[in-house]
C-alpha cells in the first residue's frame, strides 16, 4: 500500500528523473534487497517506495494494458479500472451512436487513472474528472487529456454531448453491489441524468439495477477472454436497445471483434436426458445476463439439467460466446473409479470445468492421481440431476 501522501512525490515519478530509473528498474533482476539498497543511495526513502512499488504495478497492469510500462498506476486505481480492449469497445459505442446524432465532447467521470479515458481521448475530446489528485495526476500522465480534480457532483456537464461514470464501488473499502452504497449514489447519478440523459454507468456485474433503469436503459453485461468484467447500463439515446439486456464477449483469438447476444431473460430451456455429441460452456457474460436459454434458442440446444449445468447438442458450433467440448465418454462422479479409468487412458493432462456441482477441482486432481502423456478435459456437472462426469476434447476455436 502506498505510504505517501504528497502530490509533489508522484509529481516526481511522473517527471524525467524517474523515467530512467523505472527503466531500469524494468529490466533488473537483481533481489529486491538489493535493488532497494542502491536505490537508497540515489533518492529519498519515499521515493524509493513510489519506484519500486510503480514497477510492481507495471508488471501487473501488462495484463489490462499493453503500453503498461510507460504508464502509471495506483494500486485501486489499476484493480479497478477498464481495461484497453473493453474500453475500446465501449469508446465505439459512444462514436456509433454520435451521442445524440451530434459529435461532442465526452466528460469521464470518476475516471481512475484513465482506462476508459485512453479510449474516449482517441476519439473525442475528452475530459476527466476523478477526485482523488494522485489518481487525476496519473490519468492526466496516462492520456494526454484535460483531468479535473474535482468531485464528479460537482462537475459542470454544460456543453457536453455525454459523459461516462465509473462510482466506486467500495467507497467504505467493502464492495457493494447496491448503487445506493456507491459513490457517487443513485440519487447523484440521478441528478446528473437529468442535466444531461446521454450516458454509459460502468457497475460491477452483480450489482442490482433499478427497476427503472432495467425499463429505460440497454443493461450490457461486457466479457473478455472468458471473465465478466463489467455492467454498463446505457441511457439516453446511447442505448440502442432501451429496456433491453445484451451480452457482449470479446475474444484475443478473434481480434476482439464483438459478438452480442440479445435476448429474453431466463428463457426456458429444454432438458436433455443425456448429453448429445458436443457439449457446450457458455460464456460469463451470458450467464451474468441470464441469457443462456436465449443462446440456446439461437442454437437449438438444450440444457443438462434444471439449475447451472451446461448445454448440448449435434453440432459443432463456431461461437465466441460458446466453449465447444465433444464428448468422449460420460461417468459417474466417483474420483476411485475415474483415476482408473484416466489411468488406463495414459491422461495426465487434465483441464476440470465445473458447473452446479459443489467440488475442489484442485482436491479432484489430487484424488485422481494422473498419470500419463494425454490430454483431455473433464467437465464436472448435473445431467438429468445425478452428478456426472463428461470425459471430453476441447474443440478450438
């Protein structure tokens, strides 16, 4: 955790005489110990932190940003913030929509250190807004961009054509899925609405919605490479489906092109006595909007049980928003039986899935004991409401 509280030391690490050591911090391989004693030698204690713990937080945030090492980051404010590609994508919806059949300017309210902001910056001309000064510093460093230090309540929305808000969502350092808990709180996002309708509200994917909001706005639930990331509840005329739910799911194996399913929420689906030759895992986005069975309408599949299983069918399908497995053979969950069974096979490579079935995938492994040169995935689930263990092949996408 951050030990300094004065702006003028991350002034410090954001300005030239930091960049050379943080360089040099990236490419060094020596013990940390060691690296904190020369360190010592050339700067401040508090400096000394701020560049250790900012080449920490490089390391980490390559996951969420491909330009990480020239960035800087918080450690909430790197948790907490979105992503390039998904930020990319959400900075589309606002160009395709021209916010309100006009070009404007976008405010980025509660930015962080800018995640969103990079996106809507190579577009718009975009404002950020984030109360917490080191925070707004950084995104400032990071973008490029006008940031405000100020409270996004207290922000002048005149002249903008939309804005985007990300409410921290753990404003008592616990997480709340309650916008009534958020800061700023529904009441304030409200407020901000009827200045001006136009705008995206970034929530975590539990959080529960307004009824109000669920009737008016486009709720989309945004995956990347198999993790939900995010809610977004779309108002105003950024909504293209207003009292609609979407999932989207972005994918590196297919250039992060978008794929969106629209649909009814928790949709019937039919019930499969036994898996069919392929079966399938649908993605985390899907689930989050309850849209699995309008998937399965798509496809025409039908589902393994009542509860959370997942679904099958004869065909091979070719679906970002579907993990397509076929089937070799199916058995009971009975962990002695299954080791000689992936014994006898020489699988020693086992990828375990789980879904509706409360086990350790770890523990699992341990207790089957593989052994062996093959491969295989082993998805742990309900069929027909006994447990059951599908012994199957990843089918790549």
């Amino acid at each position: 955790m951050t030990v300094c509280s004065d702006l003028a030391d991350y002034e410090w690490l954001t300005g030239s005489d930091a960049r050379a050591l943080l360089e040099e911090l990236a490419a060094e391989k020596s013990p940390l110990h060691l690296v904190v004693s020369r360190l010592r030698r050339r700067v401040t204690q508090n400096q000394t932190h701020l560049l250790i713990e900012q080449t920490e937080l490089r390391r980490r945030a390559a996951a969420k940003f491909t330009r990480a090492d020239q960035m800087f980051f918080t450690a909430t404010g790197l948790e907490q913030a979105t992503d390039e590609w998904v930020a990319r994508y959400k900075a589309s919806r606002f160009a395709a929509q021209r916010v309100g059949g006009r070009a404007g300017d976008i405010a980025d309210l509660c930015c962080g250190i800018g995640g969103d902001l990079v996106a809507f910056a190579k577009t718009f001309r975009a404002v950020g807004v984030e109360r917490d000064p080191i925070a707004a510093h950084f995104a400032a460093v990071n973008v490029g961009a006008e940031v405000r230090a100020v409270d996004a309540t207290d922000f002048n929305l005149d002249g903008f054509a939309a804005f985007h808000i990300d409410p921290d969502r753990r404003p008592t350092d616990r997480r709340t899925t309650s916008l009534e808990y958020c800061q700023p709180n529904r009441e304030a996002i409200e407020q901000l609405l009827r200045h001006l309708p136009d705008a995206a509200v970034k929530l975590a994917p539990a959080t529960v919605v307004p009824r109000e909001w669920a009737e008016r706005c486009e709720l989309e639930w945004i995956s990347r490479d198999g993790e939900c990331r995010q809610l977004v509840a779309w108002h105003g005329s950024l909504a293209q489906r207003p009292g609609r739910r979407c999932a989207t799911i972005l994918s590196a194996t297919r250039g992060y092109a978008p794929r969106t399913v629209v649909g009814i929420p928790r949709q019937v689906l039919p019930i499969a006595e036994k898996p069919n030759r392929y079966v399938f895992d649908v993605d985390p986005a899907v689930l989050a909007a309850k849209l699995k069975g309008s998937l399965a309408a798509e496809h025409q599949l039908s589902a393994l049980g009542d509860g959370p299983t997942y679904l099958t069918g004869p065909h091979a399908l070719d679906d970002a928003a579907l993990a397509c497995f076929e089937v070799d053979d199916v058995a009971p969950l009975h962990p002695t039986m299954l080791a000689k069974y992936l014994s006898a096979r020489g699988i020693g490579r086992l990828e375990i899935k789980k879904r509706g079935i409360d086990i350790d995938p770890e523990e699992l492994r341990r207790q089957l004991k593989l052994r062996g040169d093959n491969g295989a995935t082993l998805l742990v689930t309900q069929v027909a409401g006994r447990a059951r263990a599908i012994l199957a092949h990843r089918i790549a996408k």
